[in-house]
C-alpha cells in the first residue's frame, strides 16, 4: 500500500456491477482511494467526477477477475487515507493469505498492538479499500462473523468464494 496521496488530488468515481452488489472505485490519477459497498457509500473527501479512468479500470479489471475466481493477489495502486495506525492496520491485512482468515487478536499482534484488539477492530471497520486490502478475512475470537462495512452476508460470500 503506498503513501496517501494530497488530500486535494481530484476524484474519479465509477460503478462496478459485481455480484455483490454494484460497487462504487474511487481513485486520484495515480492510486485507488475507495471501494464503497452499495448501502450506505462511505463518505468521500471530496465530490467524485464520473468517468473512464487508468486506475478505476485497473481495479475494475481485477476485481472482475476476483469475483470470477481467477485473481487472488491485487497490483492496483493503493492510496488509503488513514492515520499511521490505520495504515498499518490495513498494511497487515494484505499478508492474510486468500482464503485464510484470522482474528482481531492474531491482527493485533500482526501489527506489534497485542492488547489492542479493539483499537485495531476499529482501524479494520475504517478500511477504505475492502476486498483488496481484505479486512473480511478477520472474525471473532470464537469464528464468529462480525464487523464488517459491507454487511454480514457480503462478508459470508466473500469468505465462502474464497474458500471455494
């Protein structure tokens, strides 16, 4: 995941039909900022302009890929916009090996926090960049399901499709 790019860089935003629902790519010219799910959008930093765009279609072509079972490691540029910990939170989500999953306690230690579970829960919640940066790979202590932006069924299909 590579630095955040200026918080003024201009937007671009564009629908991707998948089959969990009609996603939202936002990127800057050089790094995909956000994946929204389609309930409720994530709030942007600033006023996305429709359009065709190198990154978007990047991403568009990967996650296609993905949802059809051909792709398992991403190489879009990543931009995410987050605090140092957040970042680093979400740096170690990437080393989740598709199809694995862990919990909050084994993320927290990733990430040098042991005690931190709930902070890093926190961080997991605010990734900007589901899917790609795989913050549904991580569930409860017990194996339950729980915490994630896009709802618990999306989750659930996304475990389930990569475990297929």
């Amino acid at each position: 995941m590579t630095e955040p790019t200026a918080a003024t860089a201009p937007l671009v935003a564009r629908p991707l039909p998948s089959p969990i629902g009609v996603l939202r790519l936002v990127a800057t010219d050089r790094a995909l900022v956000a994946i929204d799910f389609p309930d409720p959008p994530r709030p942007l930093p600033a006023h996305p302009h429709p359009g065709a765009h190198p990154v978007i279609d990047h991403a568009a072509r990967e996650l296609d890929a993905y949802f059809a079972g051909a792709l398992r490691a991403f190489t879009v540029p990543l931009a995410a916009r987050g605090t140092p910990f957040q970042r680093a939170v979400w740096q170690a989500l990437t080393t989740i090996g598709h199809g694995e999953t862990w919990t909050y306690g084994q993320l927290a230690r990733a990430v040098g926090k042991p005690l931190a579970a709930r902070a890093v829960g926190a961080a997991n919640g605010k990734n900007p960049l589901p899917i790609i940066v795989p913050c549904h790979r991580v569930i409860g202590a017990g194996g339950a399901l729980i915490g994630f932006g896009g709802g618990l069924p999306i989750k659930r299909w996304l475990l389930a499709h990569e475990a297929a």
